[in-house]
C-alpha cells in the first residue's frame, strides 16, 4: 500500500515552525525567581550568597565529583569489609584503584596486596596476576612521587630524564616498583599493551633512583637515545622555590594526607 505524498510539504517551512514553537516555550516573560533575587542584593549579600553556593558544591563535590569524590571509595570499602576476609581480588583491587585516586596510596597498596593473596588465574572476572602486580608498581610509583616530588620537591623533580637533585632520596617506592613491574615484564607476552607499559615504567623508576640505564636489565632497557631531544632545545629550569613561589595552590600536603599527620613535616 502506498501513501500519496502531499505536494505542498516544505520541509524548510516545517523546521522553521517548530523553532518558533521552541522559542515561544522557552521565553517566558520575566526572569527566574533565583535571578531575580540574585539581582535585587546588595554586594555584600551577593558575596555571602556566592559563598553559601561555592560551600554547598564543595560539600556535594567531596561524595559525588567524578574526579576528587570520595563516594565510590566508600561504597567499595563498605563491600570489603561486609564480605569479613572473603573479598575477591577483583573487589580488592577496585578498592585499591579507587583509593589511589583518592591519594591514599598506602591504603591502595594494601588492598592490592590483599588482592595479590587471593587472586586466581582463570577466574571469571578476568583479573590475573599480573594486572595485580601491574597497579601495585604503579602505586608504588605513586607513593614515591608523593614522598619526593610533591613532600620534597626540588628544581629538577619530575622532569625527564631524572637527574641531579631529581633523584628520590625516600626509596622505598621505587624499589617495591622495580620488583612488581619486573615480575610483570617476566610473566606477560613481550607485544601486549601491558608488557609495554610496564616496561617504561620499570626504566622511569631506576631513574628515579639515579640507576638508569646501569641497572636496568637489558632485556627491559628503553635506550637512552629516546630521552634525547633531536634538536637544541634548552633544558627547562624550575625557579618557582628560588623566588619563595615553591607552593602547591591545589594539593597541599595537608591535603594529600587528608586530615592524617604528615609525616614529612615532623
């Protein structure tokens, strides 16, 4: 069966209606009753009412923001601890990802180890050993980059190739890192992502111990023709704590240790 077609359709014609109907719906006269609160305050009430909001969204952020929010922590934690030392390794290590990024490394550490104690290859989850081995060389990383690069930073932290007083004086994380990553590099196929990754990874932590390339296994070792420039370019200088700039303006260390001492600044 076939549907006779109108000769006067105008598709222009019906597009323009339907924007005119959309504009008729959205300008309603007058402002929202917020606005027009908001526009009746004086500077002073202005201010205190952008610092009530700026106070509720902080307050909303901490549970909920995707990126600094605490909520999934919390609710995996919770899991955790009502399965009474029957966890999966899969649970566990989502625990441990969630705290890390959360900058609670040594409390991801330990739930990763946990998740290394029980993990079994084959499982349904698809979690194995060495993606278990694989985050806990990368927190580790990240506790050394927290106890050096952040607690003791210094002009040449973090700018590759590390050197000079870019050289982590607390070891422990890098050493733990070397050790997991090795053991990844020993297990996975040698063209996989993760084989890749960790790789690099294991070459930037002897780095960090002033032991590249010496140390690195051959096998493992990234040539050090990769970390040189193949044009003249100057090497950047950091003078932010000469000139007494040396600040953190988003993390400060109380902050990293979220209400815990600090142990740096004992």
């Amino acid at each position: 069966m076939k549907f006779a077609r109108k000769k006067n359709s105008n598709p222009c014609l019906l597009v323009l209606t339907v924007c005119v109907a959309l504009a008729i719906c959205g300008c309603k006269s007058g402002t929202s009753e917020p606005d027009q609160d908001n526009a009746s305050l004086s500077p002073d009430e202005s201010h205190q009412a952008m610092l009530e909001q700026l106070a509720a969204i902080a307050k909303e952020s901490k549970n909920q923001n995707a990126y600094f929010g605490n909520s999934r922590q919390k609710q995996l934690l919770s899991q955790v601890e009502r399965a009474k030392g029957k966890a999966s390794a899969d649970m566990l290590l989502s625990l441990g990802n969630a705290e890390l990024n959360l900058g609670m490394e040594r409390a991801a550490i330990s739930h990763m180890e946990q998740a290394l104690l029980v993990v079994k290859e084959g499982s349904k989850s698809g979690i194995r050993r060495s993606d278990v081995l694989y985050w806990l060389g990368v927190a580790s990383l990240r506790l050394a980059e927290t106890e050096n690069c952040c607690a003791q930073n210094t002009p040449d932290s973090c700018i590759v190739p590390i050197q000079g007083s870019g050289i982590h004086t607390r070891q422990e994380g890098s050493r733990k890192a070397i050790a997991y990553l090795t053991e990844v590099l020993e297990t996975v196929a040698r063209k996989s992502e993760t084989h890749v990754r960790a790789r690099w990874l294991l070459n930037l932590a002897y780095m960090t111990l002033g032991e590249y390339p010496a140390k690195v296994p051959y096998a493992y070792r990234v040539d050090p023709a990769y970390f040189q420039s193949r044009v003249t370019f100057p090497r950047f200088k950091n003078i932010s704590k000469q000139l007494g700039l040396g600040k953190s303006s988003c993390l400060t260390l109380n902050g990293l240790f979220r209400g815990r001492s600090n142990p740096f600044t004992r």
